[in-house]
C-alpha cells in the first residue's frame, strides 16, 4: 500500500505517455482530473490485490471513444462515477477498489481521480500494460474472462448496462453506444474479485510505469548512463535513429490509420516504417518486420526524449525508435489471434523481442 | 378478461396488418409464432389494466430492427423473453401482464406469443394503435414517461439495458445496439404499473384491431353494406380509388421511403399522391394534404380489399385510400411535435380529419 505522490504523478505520466505507444489518449488531461480529484477528495492510495479482500469486487473504469473526440471535450468526471455506479449498482455490490483496464495513455490516469472521488483504492495492475485500441485486446480475454456485465455511461446521465456473449461483441456494443453519447464516454467492464485480479491480471503495472517514466525523466534531464538505465529497467532497445521522410495519415473505419517512413540518420540507405492503427504497431527496417504488436513501439524526440504521439507526428522530425517486449503475462495461449499483428489485418509474423535483444 | 380464440387471431392479423398503415413488419409471421406458442404453452388472455393489481408491473415486448430482416429472419423467440427477463431481473421484480408497445404490425402479436409461454395475460392497450417507426413515437412519449429503463436483447444471449435520459436518445441508443445484434432482436421498454396503463395508455387496442379485423372479414366475403359498417366502425372515410402510376421506394438512413402517385379510376385528371417511411405518412390529392400523421393512410386492393403493404406495392395497382382517425388518446398536447407531419420532417401542417368527415 502506498499513497500517490505529486512526484509520483508526474512520473505516470511521462510513464503512461511512453505505454501508450503513440496512441492512448492524452495522459495530461487525465492528470488534470487527477490533481483536481486529490485537491477536492484527498489522496489516492495504490494496493496490491493480495491487500485486500479476496471475495471484494473490484471494477475497472476507462474513457472509451474516439481520440480526436477525447483530446477536444475535456472529461466531466460523472461519466466515469456514473458507469461505475451502473455497474455495481447492476451487480448488487460495492466495489471494494478500482482498476485500470490499461496502463498506457490517459486510462492508467482516470481510475485515479474517481478512486479519489469514490474514496477507493486502485490496484496496481491492468490487464495491457500498454495502450490497445479494443476493450478485448486484454489478458483478461486470454483467461476467458467476461467483459460483461459491462457499463457506458456519458456526463448527461445516460447510461448502459451490457451482457455480451463475447468479448468481440461486447467491444462492438460499446462502441455502437459510444457513438451515439457523443464519443467519449465512460466504460467499467471485466469485474471480478481482487482475487482473480490476483491470479488473472499483469501485476504491477502502475508501479512499473511510475518506474519507467522517473527513468525517462532522468533521460530527459540528461543524466549519467540514464539512457541505459532506462533501456535497461524496460529490456528495451534503441532499434532506429532517423528523420521523419514520409508520412500518410488517415481516419478510417474509426480508427486513425498511417504509414510513417524514417531515414537513418547519417545513413540514407537505411529506412525504417512503422505502421499505425492509433497505436505504433509494426515496425519494418528495410523492409523486414523488427518489432511487432504486442511488442512496444515508442517514438522519443531526438533532441529532448519526450515521447511522440501518433497525432503530433511531423515531416522532418527526427526521432529515437525504441523496442519494449510487451508485459511476460502476455505470453500464453492466443496473444496472436486478438493482438498479434494479424489481428490488425497485417500479414505479418510476430517477431519475439529476444530474436532482436543485445 | 377474454381468451383469445383462434378466430379472434385471425381477426386480429388482419386488423394488424391494416393499422400497420403499410409497415409494421408482416403480422403473419407472427400469427405462426403465436399459434406455435399457443399450442405449447395453451391459451392467451386479455385483460383490462383495471383487472390487475393496480402497482404490478407490466412490461412491453415488441421486435425492433430493419423491416427488410424482420421478414427474413424469422424470430427464434428467446430474443422476445430474454428481454423481458433481463429488464424484470433489472428492476428486481417480476411482471404481472405483458403488453404491446404498437397495435399495428406484427408488434400487435408478437406480446401473444411470450404472454403464453410466461403464462402472463396480455393487456389490452396500447401506447399508438397504429404503427410508427421510432419507440419515442407514442402517447407514454406526451405523458412524460420514460422508455428508460429499456432493455435489447438477441437470440443468442446477448443483452443490453439502457437507462437514457430522454426517449430519443432511448430510441437511437436501441437502435445502434440493434445494428450490432442482427438488426431483428427483442425490446422491452415503458415498464409500468397497471394503474398507470389505466391512466395513460390507449385503452382497447386489441379489441378494436380484431374487431376492425372482423369487419373487413366480412368486406372480404363481400358481404353486404359490410364496407360501410367497417368505415362507420372506424370512424373511417373512402378518399380515393386509383391505380398506381408511379412508385419511388429507396431505403435511406435506415428507413424505406418512398411515393406513390395514383391516378382516379376514370378520371384521369385527379390524382393522389401518398409520401412513405415505412408507414404511409401524408396524402395529398391534387397537390393538397387531405390526409396527415398520425391519421392513418391505409391502402385496400380494390379487387379483395385485402391490406397492401409498402413492400407490396407495384406499378398498376388498383388501390382504395382510406383514412382512419388516430387514436383519441393521441389528441393533447406535444402530438405534432413527435408525430405531426413535421416530425417527419414534410413541411406540412396537420389536417385534422373533421376537415373531411362526411
């Protein structure tokens, strides 16, 4: 159990920006709410799951919509109150702490602020430990765990209550709401006990991206060796050093789709292309695939280590590419078929981190 | 309180077909459903909301989705009592009558059919007495009273409970988790006590359709003076008797529109034209509104006087026109509003139907 510094939100932040992988939403809104939240209700306290009751409920709780729209209107706060109170309300039972779905982007933020309102702790686990653009591109799907009963509620009042047959329809029904609430609404889904987050979650996920991102605000100060502490906490690797020469950017299906193509600095035979669903996805060096989804892909500035959104991308910019494997609980049964590259529709192997480490 | 007979059935689709006012989906299929579910689970009754417990719960049940698939599809029946066990389970109770939301269209039967398999009576009223597209669209709308909470559900155990803050978001939130479930499901919405069906529902929907069925029976059979005792039983008016000589059907935004252009039986020079989506909504004789929303336009063949659908309708076809008056429950404030020719966005004022009486 430890209460959240001013010291260590910041560090989430920069943490949660890095997870995000391009893509997550932007974390600095959610720290808005955050401050606000611990200014009016207090502090927030992070447990582990083996602190609390093993038959208490936990529920998540996360924006969902389009990034475009979430970056615009910036967040009440009742929606996220109000879809937990549906859901609990649903279910019979209070929750006993919250959790966030992911830890990358602005949904590591947003459990905080409301777990400050509600006067609850968040556990420090999620079930991405990056940022992902489907609610069943999660662990929680890989353990079969149900999405359902599952909440979207908007600021106005509004709210929905689902049970899906499947994790994908789920996504599909919360998504159909969503659009009609105005975009950016609240979801809490994948309840369960603090036990199964015991046994089903990717474990600390909070304190890894409070770690990584005080690492990456060492890099940015530009202390000693702090480039390879960093490197080091996270097994990441420096893939790629070059300057944006080509970029193609489009909102389709919901998503905003791109190609980015990178020149090597220093060396203009040696390119590398990333491909964007939202997040980074696929990187290709000269035509072969180097790191793949689940695995990290995170664009740093060259200059000052602050990582790149998908949205601020820019011809000319020159930029670090980092490699980060994806969270160990990752690793079993069926990643593949709802994470894996093909389930992005590229026709594409994955490519595991150890193939590329030092 | 009565038990529906097989004659009574019979009656009712097509007194159903014909307060469909050319939409509403195709009764017959769901007179199957009803018939099937009589013999499995025994007779339906009917019963005045004065015959119940005055603070128990009554629910509707109706099919929801694209008329196109409706018809395609032919319901499995567990989309019907799946919602009305997922919005019961919601408000913690269970109901004592089921009742349909529109009496017109298969709406009209489809309560018969779980009413005998939940073995609960069907209450005799309705909140249109006629078809209309939308689920804002009926008098509980110009009461005040919450669609909300609202329940979807599909064949498959999918379920979704909706609690919108007013009837149009109830509407386009049902219809966007529709979209993702088949576009043919089951809804249950506008739960309340009988004592409230008393006070505000229309009263005697189910009678008046079989007994409107009965009489067009007998026009039918080609019994004598019964054509006029079926317009004096409706209140009802011959406008106009012609052949089709022009049809424009297209399915936009969801609905099938369209119009129609008659020619009078030999009179070339008069002509009606009758404005389509889903339901017919406005005629006009000679380039003047005679017939308007929520009156129903109702198109008879004029050979069988048999009840012509929209989908139905074909180049040549010799057609009566009759008006029928709404509902009377339908005349207080805020009707235009949400059914008036407006509503469905004709610039067009209502013309009451006194205008024209005989």
């Amino acid at each position: 159990m430890r209460e959240l510094t001013l010291e260590d939100l910041d560090d989430m932040v920069l943490g949660a920006t890095l997870l995000g992988t391009g893509g997550g939403g932007d974390p600095y809104i959610a720290r808005l709410m955050v401050r606000q939240a611990m200014e009016d209700f207090g502090p927030v306290t992070i447990v582990e799951p083996g602190e609390l009751d093993p038959d208490g409920l936990v529920l998540t709780v996360a924006v969902i919509g389009a990034p475009t729209v979430i970056v615009e209107k910036v967040p009440a706060g009742t929606e996220f109150t109000g879809c937990v109170q549906a859901l609990a309300s649903y279910l019979g039972k209070q929750p006993v702490a919250l959790m966030p779905i992911e830890v990358g982007g602005m949904n590591t933020l947003i459990p905080l602020a409301v777990a400050a309102e509600m006067g609850l702790p968040v556990i420090d686990a999620d079930s991405m430990r990056r940022a992902f653009p489907q609610i069943e591109m999660c662990v929680f799907t890989l353990a079969g765990i149900s999405a359902s009963p599952m909440s979207v509620a908007d600021e106005k009042g509004n709210r929905v209550v689902f049970e899906a047959t499947t994790n994908q329809v789920a996504e599909r029904l919360a998504r159909a709401s969503v659009m009609q609430l105005g975009m950016a609404n609240g979801i809490s889904c994948y309840s369960m006990s603090a036990g199964d987050i015991g046994r089903y979650a990717i474990q600390g996920s909070m304190s890894y991206c409070i770690e990584l991102g005080r690492r990456l605000a060492a890099v940015q100060r530009g202390e000693l060796n702090a480039f390879e502490d960093f490197l080091d906490f996270a097994d990441a690797r420096l893939y790629f050093s070059g300057k944006i020469i080509d970029l193609d950017r489009r909102t389709t299906g919901g998503f905003a789709r791109g190609t980015v193509v990178l020149e090597a600095l220093g060396d203009p035979n040696r390119t590398m292309r990333v491909e964007i669903q939202n997040e980074l996805l696929i990187a290709f060096e000269d035509g072969r695939a180097v790191i793949t989804t689940p695995d990290l892909i995170c664009f740093l500035d060259y200059e000052n280590a602050q990582p790149i959104t998908t949205e601020t991308l820019a011809y000319g910019q020159r930029v670090n590419v980092i490699g980060l494997p994806c969270a160990p609980e990752w690793h079993q049964p069926g990643m593949l078929d709802i994470v894996g590259p093909r389930a992005f529709g590229y026709d594409v192997d994955y490519v595991p981190m150890e193939v590329n480490a030092r």
